[in-house]
C-alpha cells in the first residue's frame, strides 16, 4: 500500500484546465501549456492493508507522501505492544499497476468558433496565455451566436401561442438544504476544518488538513502532517473563512499518527466537530471526507464504508523513521495528498475517523513526479482510538501504547503472529514479568486470534493491540506444537515514541 506523506509540499494547481494541444484554436493563439500536479506515494511497509497522501506497503496505510517502507522488526518495539523482527518479504505485495494518465488531444479541424474566419490575435508571450487566449476568444464567439439565436427563438414564442415551458417559482431566500444531506453536512463542517502549513526551520514542509477539536483552540490532524514543523519548524491553521493563525503542536504520537495543534490567540467562537462512535460504524454506511487535496482547501468528496478493521502500516521513509500502525476504516471517498488530518464524517456530519492513508498506484501516474492519486482505497484512523490518544497528548504532549510485551516476526506466511525467538537489539523475546509472560506464551507461539479478530501478520496484531488501553483483558489464541490455546492478557502500557 502506498501512502503520502503531507509534508511535502504540493504546489498550486494551473489557473485553467489542459487544453488540446492541436485545437485549431490553440494553435492559432500560441503554443499549449500542460501542467501537472506532482504527487508524492508512500512508502512500503512490512505487513499482512489514508490519505493523503511512495513504494507499497500493506493493504491499508497512513496518508504519506514520502518514498521507503518500514523495514527489520517493529520500531516501537515494547511500547506498541510486540516488536518484530526482519521480515523476508516487503507487506504488502505490491499494488496493481495503473494505466498512466492519457492526455485526451484534439485533433482535426473541429474546436469552438472554428467554422469562422477570423483575425488572429497577436501571438502571446507564453503557452498559458496563449491557452486562455483561444478559449477566450471562442467562448465569445460561441456566446454571441447563441445570444443572437436565443433572442430570435424568444421573440418568435412570444408571438406563438404553442409554448409548453414552465418557469420554476420566482423565490427572494436563500435555497434551504435538507437536514443530513451533503450540502448540508458540508456547510456545517466547513468553518471547523482547517488547512495547516507546516515547514521546517530549513523551509521544507507541505500541506495538510485538521479539524477543531475543543473551545480551547485544539486540532486534531495526524503526525505526519506537522512533523516537519515539530522541531523548531512553523506551523498555520486557515479556516475556510480565510483567516489564518499561527499554531504549535502540543504533542505527537507516531506509532499512531496522530497529532494535536494548538491556535496561538485562538478565537472565542470556535465550533468543535462532534466526535460519533467508530465502534458502530457499519459497511455500507456513508461517508464525506473534507480536506486539500493537492493543496485545495476546502474540498468535499463522498463515498462509504467498504471495509473496518484493516491493517495499516506505513512510514514516512525518511531515515530513522518508524512505522504507524492502525486498524483502520476503509473509504471509496476520494482522498489524496492534503487530506491527510481530515475528517472523515457519516451522514449525520459526527467525524468517525482521520483520513490518513491511500491504497496508491506505484507508477506515480499524475504528470510522472512520483506522486499518485486516489484510486477509490483511502484509510482512516477511527475516532474512537484518535479520540484517546488526543486526549492523552493533550494532558501530558506524550502517547501511550498498550502492550503485550512480546517481540512478533513481520514475515508473511506465518499464519499468524509469530512470536520471534529473540527480540530487538538482542533482548528477550517475552518481556520477563510482562503481559505474555504472565499469560504463559513463548517463543515460537502463533498468535491467530485476538478476542474474535483474526490475526493474520505481525502488524495485524500490532495495529490490533493499539485500539485498546493499557488495562484491557484481552482473550489471545495461539498455536503451539500444533495444539489451539487460548490466554487471557491484561495489556500493560508504554510512554513515549522513543
């Protein structure tokens, strides 16, 4: 699964949209001018399946815009829960391949305004203008006839007595959108969203979204998105009203990719979105994402729930960076880089999810820079567990993992999660006096099952795990010596990404 990484930066997208290179219309008016929108996928991670926004990862991934995968055993070792150790095969497979993008050239003598034999106009000085120029010039043409035509086929009804046309009622208010429908939803959630900008001291960064989480000024988004503005870097919030605030992050959390920012000077009127239950959300249900794809802001799309609980891995692939991993909500909403930190709403307009991730094409197909697109596989982390990990990084800036203190293989084909034979750095495999080593597990163990969700890899179970608190009694099964056992493991905690 390829995911992108918001932080790098997405330049504006063109002014007009591509015209036919040999449009007679283009030529007479200049040379074209074709723009493409650079995208960046994301990285492949180790796994057994998410914004916005380069290699393949697993089935599901956080919406990064960076090429690399999570490599060797699980980077967050005890504090996620398990660690793991090298896998032999990147997870997932690779994507499918997708067609590149074709330009749809006109050809021929047609075009607007073609059949009129005009002056040219004077060459412009560059191919976009020369583009306007011509589309200009026979949108004129063409509104000119159609004018005169129009008035001479008005003129002709109102002496004929044969009309059957209705005109709507004449209405001086404002058109009302029903409660619960897109346009609706959209209108209530707009002013809650913001655009952030986040740019590192050396000006590095990029774009991505975040939405009000509480009066006091908090925004939640995910890590990825302001990661570059974490160390010293600057970081701006924009609502769709155009204003802009300066902001600092309060804390991160990267095995989970989520991030809360804080407004500086924070208005008084700020509107929280309300927080709906992931737990409950259904396949099938409907869905609208809100972000800046591409760097437009304020962008609505629709879909609904194809999937819940898929696995999610992916990393930034930047040097020294670790995986994020999640369980994720499965969306067919359009969702690309800029979208990461968006809400992902229901029908009602409650969020129940952060986009965060996309299945993406591995060719890069947008104008070749490497980037891709939605292809209708986006991911988000369900607002339930974002909800308290927020609340958490709010009241001390630090995560907290729930753990079984066991290191599990990242390998695919092990049936399961297969506990290793040694952990990270050397260390022991079962954590002594930890959660499985109180439940009896050992080395070689296979974990399948985790309460009545199958675990089929290591970072199944790891993404698992993390949708629960340090405290939870969880039911475990595995296998050993070929025999089904079952364990009962109250989930320890770790502090920090470190």
């Amino acid at each position: 699964m390829s995911t992108e990484n918001e932080g790098n930066a997405v330049p504006p997208a063109p002014s007009a949209p591509p015209v036919p290179v040999e449009t007679p219309a283009a030529s007479a008016q200049g040379a074209s001018h074709t723009g493409s929108e650079p995208t960046a996928p994301i990285p492949a991670v180790p796994s057994a399946p998410g914004a916005p926004e380069h290699a393949s990862a697993p089935a599901g991934m956080p919406a990064y815009a960076s090429a690399g995968a999570g490599q060797g055993h699980d980077p967050y070792g005890q504090q996620a829960g398990v660690q793991g150790s090298a896998p032999e095969a990147g997870w997932p497979p690779p994507p499918p391949a997708t067609p590149s993008y074709a330009d749809g050239g006109g050809s021929g003598a047609g075009g607007w305004g073609s059949s009129y034999q005009q002056q040219p106009a004077p060459k412009p000085k560059n191919g976009r203008g020369g583009l306007v120029a011509a589309i200009l010039v026979a949108a004129l043409v063409a509104g000119g006839v159609g004018g005169g035509l129009g008035y001479s086929l008005a003129k002709n009804n109102d002496d004929s007595t044969d009309s059957t046309t209705v005109s709507a009622p004449s209405s001086s208010g404002e058109v009302k959108r029903a409660s619960g429908t897109v346009a609706n939803v959209a209108a209530q959630a707009l002013p809650s969203t913001v655009t952030i900008e986040a740019q590192s001291s050396n000006g590095e960064g990029g774009t991505g979204t975040g939405f009000v989480f509480d009066k006091q000024g908090h925004i939640l988004t995910n890590n990825h998105v302001v990661a570059d503005a974490v160390d010293g870097g600057k970081l701006t919030a924009t609502f769709s009203s155009g204003k802009k605030y300066d902001a600092e992050v309060v804390g991160h959390a990267q095995g989970y990719d989520v991030a809360v920012i804080k407004l500086k000077n924070a208005p008084s009127d700020l509107k929280p979105l309300q927080l709906g239950d992931s737990d409950k959300v259904a396949v099938g249900d409907s869905t609208i994402a809100i972000g800046a794809p591409f760097g437009l802001s304020n962008t609505v799309t629709t879909g609904i729930i194809s999937a819940k609980n898929r696995p999610v891995a992916s990393s930034d692939g930047s040097s020294g960076s670790k995986a994020s991993y999640m369980s994720a909500l499965q969306t067919d909403a359009s969702i690309n880089p800029g979208n990461s930190g968006g809400p992902l709403l229901d029908a009602s307009g409650a969020v129940i999810g952060i986009n965060s991730a996309i299945q993406s094409s591995s060719s890069g197909g947008l104008g070749g820079s490497g980037q891709s697109g939605s292809i209708g596989l986006g991911f988000a982390i369900p607002v339930n567990q974002a909800k308290y990990v927020a609340q958490q990084l709010i009241k001390t800036g630090k995560p907290v993992y729930a753990k079984i203190g066991a290191s599990v293989s990242l390998n695919e084909g092990t049936g399961g999660a297969e506990i290793t034979e040694q952990g990270a750095s050397g260390s022991a495999a079962v954590e002594s006096g930890g959660p499985a080593a109180q439940a009896g597990l050992k080395p070689g163990d296979v974990i399948t099952k985790l309460d009545d969700m199958v675990i089929d890899s290591g970072p199944t179970l790891i993404g698992a795990i993390w949708t629960h608190k340090p405290g939870d009694t969880v039911k475990l099964t595995f296998t050993r010596d070929g025999k089904t056992h079952t364990a009962d493991v109250t989930l320890a905690s770790r502090e920090g990404d470190s």
